[in-house]
C-alpha cells in the first residue's frame, strides 16, 4: 500500500518556492540527505616556482554549487597553502600563470576569469571576458605578462592585459567549430591555438590578430580535438585525441612547416617542455621525446585508475604529475626516475549526481558528475553508502539482481552486483566497450526482457550513436550501427519483445545535426532488425523521455512536448505541446527529459525544462509538481526520486 503523507501546500527547495500538485489524495517532498557523492576533482592546474626555490601547484577544485575553490599546494608534501572562492564558478580547466607568479584562471559556469597575485586574500574577479561565452577552456601567458583565454560555445580566442586591464577580442578561430581546448604562446609571441571538435590548429598573430591555420597530418582522424598544444624549441608538439584519456602525438616542424613525429596511444592531459625533451605519459610510462629525432625513453612508472595531468617542473628537476580527481600527486625525478606519491590538501567537495536509478536490492543509485563514484540509499532504513573507483555514470538500469551502469567518456558499460563486495575491476566490472564505434555517453538503459538495451550519444565531433545489446544469461552482446543515421539514441522503452528508441539529431559535441525532426525507430531484441522508424512529433528536435503504458502504447516526451504513439497502427494517436523551446537557438540537447508510467494511478510522471510533472493520460493535462530538478528517476514503490545540484529528495505520491 502506497504511503500517505500530508499535502505540502507550499515547499520550500534552495531558496526558491517548489510548487506540489493540489491533489485529492496526499502527497509530500522531503528533503533527503545528500548521497555520498564528494570527491577532490581538479581538471586545471599549473606549477609556480617562487623566489625562494619552492615549487607550489595552482588548480582550482570543482562543486556542484557555490563557489569552486582555488587552492595554492607546496608540491614538496602536499601541504596548502591558501583556499581561494572564485564566486560564481563551478570548476576550470584553465589555470596558468604569468612571469611574475601570478594565477590566471577560466572558469566555467560563466564563463568568469580571475587573477591571483601572491599574498592576496582574495581572487580579483575579472567578470565574462567575452559575454555569451560560458566555457573557458584554456589559458597561457606571454612573456609581457598578458594572458590569452579559449572559449566556448563560439570557439573564440581573448587576450587580457592586466595592467591595461582590458581584454581584446581576437573573435572565432574556425568557423563553425565551438571549442579552443588548448593554447601556448611562442617565444615570439605566436599563439598556438588547438581546436575542436573537430581538430583544427591554428597560429594567430597577436599584434595583428591575423590567423593561420596549419595543415593537419595526412591521414589525420579529424573528428577529435586538438586536445593539447606545446611549443619546444622550433617545434610544436600536438595531442589530438576525442577524449581526455587517450590520445595520439604528432610533432610539427614550424621552420620546415612539416610534421615530422607521430606518438600513439598518449594518455595523460598535458604536454611539459623539459630542455630539448617533451614529456608526458603513455599507460602508465612517464615518457620523453625528443621532437629533433623522434626517440622515445621511458624515465619511471606512475600508476594509477584515475586520469592524470603532467603539470610542470618543480625544484629539483622533477615532475609534477596529479590526479585528476582524488588528490594524489606524483613527483617524478627526471634523472632518477624515482617516484614519490602523497596526497595534496585539497577540501573534499560534494558532487551532483549525474544519473539515479532504482538498484536490485530496493535501494536508489546514484553516480557524481565527472569525479563518478556510486551511492546508495536505502529506503526501508535511510542508511546511505558511497562507494569509490568509477567513473561518471549516465545511464543505469537494474536486470535481474545486478545493476548495469553506462560510463562516460568512451561509453563503457558496468555490471555490477550489490550482493557482493565492492572491488572495481572486477565488481564492478567490465562487459562491453562501444569506444571502438566511436561511442561516447550511454545515457539510455532499459531491461528489454531480460537483456541489456544502450543507446548512446557519440564521440565529439562524431554524427550517429548506437543501439547495443548484451545479454547476461549468455554474456553475449550486439552492436547495431546506423539504426537511425546521424541521429543519437536517447530514449529507450520495450514493449512485447520490441525496443522502441527516440533520437536527439544532433550527435557529439561540436558536430551540426544532418536533419531537423528526432526520430522514433522499432528494432526487433530477438534480430535485431529495424522494424521501422517515423517521426512521432514533427518539429521536436530530441526525445529523451520514452516509457510504455498498459495498453501498450509509447509514450515520448521532448522538452516541451508529448507524444502517444500506437505500435499496432504505427501511427501517432495524440500529441501536446506544454511551452515552446527556442530549438534553433541551442547547440544540442541530449537528455532533458525523463518519463515513467505508473500502473498504480494510471498517470505519467516525467522532468524536463527542470520541472517535475504529471499528465493525465486521458486528457494529456499537465500539472506541474516540483521546480527546480535536474534528475528524476521512479522506485517500484511509485515513489519519485530526484536530484538537483548535490540535493536530494523524494516525492511520496
């Protein structure tokens, strides 16, 4: 039997008002405590050696909300030495300094810089350098001291000068393309831009603002970024890559204007200039090329789970390498090659979940937002677990007694089962890789009878995911490629031995779409084969909510619409339309909505545009139940689950 709490008239949730359903039976919000999601996550970072012969890391520490943190680290033992708020940014990937020790940072969230000099108690905040900008990539400094930032969504390049104190607007650096994801700067002063999604690198004049693009590789897989750039000597060294985790070096000879070097399988950010040598990682190898012959030597081994950063020099002629997330830093002597491992003091920061699901063992999973990790929560005692050693999960379903889990970059799937102890690598473990079709974000999971259904959003740059499948009384998967073409799959539902799947048209980051209208397709479990596909709700450009009603019936929601959908037709009964979403005015959308069905009441719940609602299937009114969410998930009891930043609540109905 369902519980029956009292009606909240007026809910109050972070700060602003949350309206509930008026209803004839009762319904309550309460607030939960946060799943255990935290972690030290810092993408960024850059090494100051001070005048004193000591050798600090500048990196900023992500948050789900508020105010991420800049922190000063003594890279002799991990020990802080300031903690910085940078208002009104979530996290960096962008951290460098200038030739006097200063710290210039882009942020995300905003798109806000900020400058740090020595001593201060507090970041100078430089404001959106460029307005519209959200995202800044990248950051380097000249040898005057000026700082160049990279951005997106406009893919446009900005300079900053700290003592005019203005900013110069060297506008898009290839048209059509939305990332700068790498910059250094010349001894000459040139600027050496890597962009994506798809890989472009280009040298820009800064006194001219002229651009020069320099010709790609022969052969070159250009649907990828140029991740990172570094200048050594008359060489420009490039690792083009479609994710942070691996990638490949190719070497650029600016006198002769030829690539000279090809390095595959380079798997750490950052790219470190060490005299005549290029530094970085391969697997676990701390590796050195010399760009003048192409010779590698290995120097030490670095091991870890975690993605890591080659950061810079620090006194003593070592390494700096850190993980990305968890804190742990690696100093590598360079000449020795010992190793010397500790952790930095970092503040552990909530993260926001990215998925929640309903687990085999009647508890609610969730996973965090880029540092990954699991939780648990227990609905019949409250008790709560988190778990460590995973990455960013985008999709869960439950199947049997295990949870499967879809990871992000790279599109790894997970089985995972709760009955036995938690051991990443082999519980979790891994069942199926889609990076091989070039498959980045599996954010759609369903139980298809019994077998395992993915849809997936690609690879940057990349037109096209896939419909996978994996059945775990045989171990046995399938891969269906081109099951809508250039289209992503989003949504998943199944229904009599059929999987129904609904499309976003645009495919990867940075990549336009091919066709206007998202897609509805049939695919037979059993074949594979595609029944057919149609457009469900013309003028809708991605359906990521999709569930099945009692009769049979598909079910689809957009952002702004629904649709109800006859496989015995193969018609579209009724459609409605709830607001109008500025389709054309975005770059792509993937998962905002959610939809499940509820046998017990008959109604549809669902989320997107951050609101929780219901619709009446009988009249398709729609009531609008809680604001502001950005995850929804339903128990087998009914009861709604939902997230917002590291928030965390549940909807008794």
């Amino acid at each position: 039997m369902r519980r029956v709490r009292a009606l909240l008239g007026v809910l109050l949730l972070f700060g602003v008002t949350a309206a509930v359903a008026p209803s004839a039976s009762a319904a309550s919000l309460e607030r939960l405590p946060s799943l255990p999601l935290s972690s030290v996550t810092t993408p960024g970072g850059t090494v100051v050696e001070r005048p004193d012969g000591v050798s600090y890391l500048y990196t900023v520490s992500t948050v789900a909300s508020g105010s991420a943190l800049f922190s000063v680290i003594d890279t002799r033992d991990g020990s802080r030495e300031y903690e910085l708020p940078l208002p009104g940014a979530l996290g960096t990937w962008a951290v460098t300094a200038g030739p006097d020790g200063s710290a210039f940072i882009g942020s995300y969230s905003s798109g806000k810089a900020f400058h740090w000099t020595w001593g201060a108690s507090s970041v100078t905040d430089l404001g959106t350098p460029l307005p519209g900008e959200t995202f800044i990539w990248s950051v380097a400094a000249d040898r005057e001291g000026r700082f160049y930032g990279g951005t997106s969504p406009g893919g446009r390049l900005f300079q900053y000068d700290p003592v005019a104190k203005k900013v110069r607007d060297y506008g898009r650096l290839v048209a059509g393309e939305q990332f700068v994801r790498s910059l250094d700067v010349a001894p000459d002063g040139t600027v050496y831009a890597g962009v994506g999604a798809h890989a472009n690198v280009v040298a820009v004049d800064p006194v001219t603002g002229d651009k020069k693009p320099i010709a790609l590789p022969a052969g070159l897989d250009t649907d990828q970024y140029a991740y990172d750039v570094r200048v050594i000597g008359r060489y420009l060294a490039v690792r083009f890559a479609a994710s942070a985790s691996a990638g490949e070096l190719w070497v650029h000879d600016l006198a002769k204007g030829a690539w000279t070097h090809h390095v595959p399988g380079v798997s750490s950010i950052g790219l470190v200039a060490h005299g005549n040598r290029l530094l970085f990682l391969r697997g676990d190898d701390v590796t050195a090329l010399d760009p003048r012959t192409g010779s590698l030597r290995k120097i030490a081994v670095v091991e870890s789970a975690m993605l890591r950063h080659v950061v810079g020099l620090v006194s003593g002629n070592d390494l700096l390498v850190k993980a990305n997330t968890g804190g742990m830093l690696w100093r590598v002597g360079l000449t020795s090659g010992r190793v010397e491992s500790f952790q930095a003091d970092l503040s552990e920061q909530p993260t926001a979940p990215e998925s929640l699901a309903p687990g085999p063992d009647g508890k609610i999973y969730g996973s965090g937002y880029l540092s990954g990790g699991l939780a648990s929560y227990d609905p019949a005692t409250g008790a709560m677990v988190g778990y460590k050693g995973v990455g960013q999960m985008e999709g869960m379903v439950t199947i049997g007694d295990k949870l499967y889990m879809g990871e992000y970059p790279r599109a790894q799937i997970y089985e995972y089962d709760p009955a036995r102890p938690w051991a990443p690598g082999t519980n979790p473990r891994r069942i199926m890789d889609l990076s091989g079709q070039r498959q980045d974000r599996p954010f759609a999971m369903i139980n298809a009878g019994g077998v395992l259904a993915i849809g997936t959003v690609p690879s940057s740059g990349v037109l096209g995911g896939v419909l996978a499948f994996y059945d775990p009384s045989t171990g046995k998967s399938r891969v269906l490629d081109d099951v809508v073409p250039t289209h992503s799959i989003v949504g998943l539902t199944h229904h009599d031995g059929v999987v129904y799947g609904t499309t976003s048209v645009w495919g990867g980051s940075g990549v336009d779409a091919k066709e206007y209208d998202a897609k509805l397709v049939a695919v037979d479990v059993a074949t594979g084969a595609v029944r057919y596909t149609t457009v469900p709700m013309p003028g809708e450009r991605s359906f990521s909510g999709l569930t099945t009603d009692d009769k049979g019936h598909i079910w689809g929601y957009s952002t702004c619409g629904i649709f109800e959908f006859d496989p015995a037709t193969r018609k579209t009964l009724r459609t409605a339309k709830y607001c109008d979403y500025p389709w054309d005015t975005v770059n792509h959308v993937w998962r905002d909505a959610a939809l499940f069905f509820d046998p017990a009441d008959g109604y549809l719940y669902g989320k997107a545009q951050a609101k929780v609602f219901r619709i009446d299937r009988s009249t398709l009114a729609y009531t609008q139940l809680v604001r502001p969410i950005s995850l929804l998930t339903q128990a087998p009891s009914g009861d709604l689950y939902m997230s917002r930043e590291s928030m965390f609540y549940v909807y008794r109905k």
